[in-house]
C-alpha cells in the first residue's frame, strides 16, 4: 500500500499537516475519515465548525515557501505513505505525517541505535558515546541522535565514518549549538539530518518531544550514556520502551549525578550497558519490530456526531489524558460518531488527541 | 532443641571439628549418625578405615590449648547447636561446627547487612561504603565485613558507633593487614571479631571462602561496592545468593575496572544499591531467611555399607562435583548406606563433601 504521492497529494499533505491544531493523531484520523488530504482540506473547516470555532487552513503561499526552502537546501520531504519513509517510523501509532530529510535517505531504512545522553557531560561519557558509536558502526549500524552538546555530539562523531542520523527539533537547517556548526556540515554530507519541523524554525522546547519520538521511532535500541535525573534523555528513553525498543543505559557512581538517571533506569529495567557487546546481545533477543497498535476500530468516515454528542463529550475532558474508548462507554454513543466528534474537537482546539489512543483537553 | 554444651562436649565438639578431613559437611553427618561428638571421636577411627586409610584424630592436648588460647584472649568457643550461636548461621547448611568470638556477642543475632568489596579501592568508593555504613548502622542495621584493606576497612569504620562484626580467616587474633591494627582493637571493643579458625592461625588462601560463608550467613543482605571481576567479594555474593540473602551491587562506570564485577552482578540480577535506601528497599521485601535445605533423606544412623560398595561409589567420583542423590541412583544402593559410605570416604581423604549436598574427589 505504500506509495509516492504526486505533487498535488504532496502539497494537500503538507497543507494539512501545517494547518493549526492537526498533530500527527488528528492528521491519522481525518486521513482516515475522508480518505486523501486533498478531501480532508476541504472537509475541515466544516467540522472545526461544528467542533466550535472556525480554523485557518495553512496558507497555500506558506506551503509553497517550505517546498522551495526545503528544496533550496537539497533535503527532500517525504510523507508517512510514501517507500522512502524509515519504515521503523511509519509503524509508530501514529507516525508524524511528513519528514524533511537531508542527506543520504537510504540510512533511514538501516538497522540503526540511538546513543543519546547529557548535553553537559562528562569527558569520559563523550569518550565512552564516541567509542560506542564506532563499534556499533563497524558493526554494521547507523547511530542516530540529537546533535546537541555532550553525548550527542560525541555520538555523531564517533559514527561518521559509518553512517550517522541527526534528528532536529528545528528545521533540517537549525543547527543548534552553533560549535556543532561542522559536525552538522559533515552529518549532513555523510550521514542524514531529519526533521519533523518546516526548514527555517528554530527548536523550541515543545519540538523536542516530537524530535525524541523519532529518534526512538527510527532506532532499534536506544542507549543513555549520563543522565540526570528528570532529563530529557529518560523521556526519549521512556518513548523507546513505548516503541517496543530495547533500552539500555550506562551505569555509573552513585558519587556522580549525571549517573542517576542511567542507575535509574537500569533500575526500572534497562539492560545494563558497558560497550557494544551489550548492545549487539540486547539486539539479538529482539525479534523484530513490536506490532504498531494501530487503532482497529474500523473506519470514521461515515460518522456523523450531532452537537449534543459534542458536547457531552467536551464535557467528559480533562487535562488528564484517557482514552477515547473510555468516551465511547461513557457516552454509549457509536464508536465512529464519537472519534469524529473528538477530531472536530481537537480542530477546534477543545481537545488533543494523544499517541495511543488518549484523549485529553488541549 | 537449641541447647549450651556442658565442658566435655565443647572438648568433644572441638576435637571432632580440628581433626583432618572433618569438614563442616563430614561434622554434620557424623552428628547425624553417631547423635553426639564423643561417639562420633569412638567411631571415627574404625570408620575411616573402612574407607581405606588411618586417620589422626585431633590431640586433646591441642583441644586444650587451643581452649585456653581463646580465653586468654578473652574470646567465646560457641558450637552451632548453642543458643548464642547466631541463628542465621545455624541455618545454613551445614553450619560452621563452632565459632570463636570475640567482643559483642550479642551483635551477631541482630539484623546485619554486609558490606564488601575491592581491597585496592578508590577513595570515592571507600567513602561511599562508609556513608552506606554509616546509614545503615543508624537505621538498626549491624554491618558485618572482613577487615581488609579498602571497602571493608571502611565499611567497619562508618559502623564502629552503632555496631560491627569482623569475619576473619585466620584466628580471632589474626590482624590482617597491619595498618588494621587500631581499627581491629576498637572492633573488638565496641564490635565483634567472629572466625571458624583457632585463635594464633594466621589465614591463608583456602580460609577464605570459609570466612566469606559466615560473612554472608550473618547477613541479610550483602552489598558488594567495587569490585573487578573474578574478585573474591563476587564469591562472596554468589554464595549470599545460595543462601537466599539479597544482593545488591553498587554501579560504576563502564571506564573504571574496579565498576566491571558490579556491573556484571547487576547484570546477573543483583538489585541496583546507589545507597541505603536501596537495601532497605530490598530488605522490606524479603520474608525471612529461606529454609535451610538440609538433607531431609531420614538418619543414616543405621546404615552399614560394605567395601563393594564403598569402592563403586569411589569409582563414581571425580573433581566435577555432583550430587549424592546421583550416587545413590547410579549405585542402586540405599541412600543411607551410600551417605555412610561417603562420610567414610571423607575421613579417609579420598571424598569431600561440599555444602548442598554435593560430593567430589578431594
């Protein structure tokens, strides 16, 4: 079923992506409702409507300038349906709809681990992240990371010679810390920058979420070297274990805290990593790719939610995420007609629609 | 049952213990068979050769001096089957004949953690096991060490004011190493030194395991805090880990390889010990010490094998251990008589019986 898409789709695609209030849960849906992005456009300020608020498509002036920057710097966009997408990502649940990627694509499909870890890390760490990146290299995987400061850096660098991916919060040009300014230059030569976000955006904290998500998405084991407590390497860490990905972490001195957040881990259950060997046996106990858990509900497309069903379930929502089967009962509505009426919801801004089948108020 | 030896039977305890070839395993079964020491020192002789050789038993001279030894030092002789014999100890299987102690007896029947590890250690991890020491003593908890150099020297430091227990290879008086001495003397007097050996034997190699059973035996826990592989504290947890004691390891970097023989029980399933919460975490989940797997086969007291027998069963043994239970298969013999047999074989040099149950060639 994958397939390019051609211009035309292309650009519906990006338009949908980039218009206000559609994550990557809401694209999945409103794909699946009326079947192209194409027919989803025009669909879509008619449900924002009746979700409760009207909505601005992304202006198709706004697409044509991201097609032509992303052009402009030789990285190419590719959509969640199409071959070239890293099939590892597009079995996430759901995948993000598009990627822009620079570089050589054809390492996105390798079997590949991340090493990811403190931004202000300890010498031995980026020693030990640069020497682990090069055995897993010349063991036959692409290293992917983050490029920031410390571990990552030190990742990338150990796996240029074999084949690295660095996954951007920003766009694929965003290169963030300024010193990585050559080592982005080499990656994006001989490896691949990839990005979720338009090229031009600079990373914001709310873009690292997203960024973690696909570098555990395009990983089959993920590797913390250093960590603190609370950082955002246990975050990507825990994506992984979502993912179904092997997790390991690299112990350390209880006297160190930038080990508490790898100890943690290896406490909660993360394989204990002190080199590549570790990884390779962790690899070998894996039999391929967790089974994305892909909703299975049937279609959406014919559900046609009233405004009393919306707002019995506008007023079921919290912060606190639940899952929408959850609304179905409580509703004891059909399960089409209340997804439909949570994407117009969530295109209106009255709900978000999470990963896995969670619901919560945006 | 538990019940104080009145002075002829400590004498008789004593002798049977020193005499060559009575191993903890031998004592016990002769115990067994014989219902008291002074008939298993009659029996002994005959039995041995029975199983093909004369046997020497211990001097009463050296049982006498050996007594008057220890209370010069003001040491207790206590035999395992005596109510101040510490009761974890009793437990294992088979216990340790008798112990010489010296100081706080009392110490020894209290909640205890050991604390070992690297002789050659760094300052981090001899501060490190101080604190751990320090905690756990002031959260009621007795630490039990070896006195060498490094992580045990350091564990008893941090416990000196609340309490601590010194297991020695050599005698109670054996202060090993040198630099020990002033810690050694407050040990003593605020503590308690504890050893299988007479007082005056210096320790050699062999006396080790000996000590590093009772260490762990005294414990409910054992904490192993830097340590390279194929150390002596790794034995040590394996056999905490038989006798159903929790072990934890404390984690180190993958560069430090004082860190790669705690790494490794980590790996192996060692609970993740960054500090005093840690094994008060693990303490809280064990139920008491696991039941001691002692034989169960019936007495063996009326036993009488014959030299066919006892020589197929020599036959059978090799140096690869294995269990009397397959002798008793592989002879077709009953396993009284087959349990004889060995003990004869034992006190002739030409078995060893190991703890659980276990025979080889010695």
């Amino acid at each position: 079923m994958r397939q390019a898409l051609s211009e035309a789709e292309r650009r519906d695609w990006l338009r949908l992506a980039r218009t206000e209030n559609v994550g990557p849960v809401t694209f999945d849906q409103l794909l699946q409702r009326f079947g192209t992005a194409g027919k989803a456009l025009a669909g879509l300020p008619d449900l924002a409507r009746r979700g409760g608020r009207r909505i601005a498509l992304a202006s198709e002036a706004a697409v044509e300038k991201e097609l032509a920057d992303g052009a402009a710097l030789g990285a190419r966009l590719i959509a969640s349906c199409e071959p070239e997408f890293p099939q590892a990502v597009a079995a996430l649940d759901p995948p993000p709809p598009l990627i822009w990627a620079r570089g050589r694509v054809e390492l996105l499909d390798q079997p590949s681990v991340a090493i990811v870890g403190a931004r202000v890390a300890s010498a031995a760490g980026q020693r030990f992240a640069r020497g682990l990146a090069s055995e897993l290299g010349q063991s036959g995987h692409v290293i992917v990371s983050g490029l920031a400061r410390g571990i990552d850096g030190a990742a990338h660098e150990g796996a240029l010679p074999t084949g690295t991916v660095a996954v951007l919060g920003g766009g694929v040009d965003d290169i963030y810390p300024p010193e990585h300014r050559d080592l982005y230059a080499r990656i994006a030569e001989a490896g691949c920058v990839v990005s979720e976000s338009e090229p031009g955006r600079a990373a914001v904290a709310r873009d690292f979420p997203r960024r973690n998500r696909i570098i555990s998405g395009l990983s089959r084991a993920v590797v913390v070297v250093e960590a603190e407590l609370r950082s955002g390497s246990l975050i990507t860490a825990r994506l992984a274990a979502e993912q179904g990905r092997e997790v390991l972490a690299v112990p350390g001195s209880p006297l160190d805290p930038r080990a508490k957040g790898t100890n943690d881990l290896i406490r909660q259950g993360a394989a204990l990593c002190e080199g590549a060997e570790d990884v390779l046996r962790a690899l070998e106990g894996l039999r391929g790719f967790r089974e994305p858990e892909r909703g299975g509900h049937g279609g959406v497309a014919d559900a046609d939610p009233d405004d009393a069903l919306r707002a019995s379930i506008a007023a079921l929502l919290s912060p606190t995420p639940v899952s929408r089967d959850e609304i179905v009962r409580a509703t004891g509505a059909p399960a089409a007609a209340v997804y439909a009426a949570l994407v117009e919801l969530a295109l209106a801004g009255r709900a978000e629609l999470l990963p896995g089948g969670m619901v919560a108020t945006s």
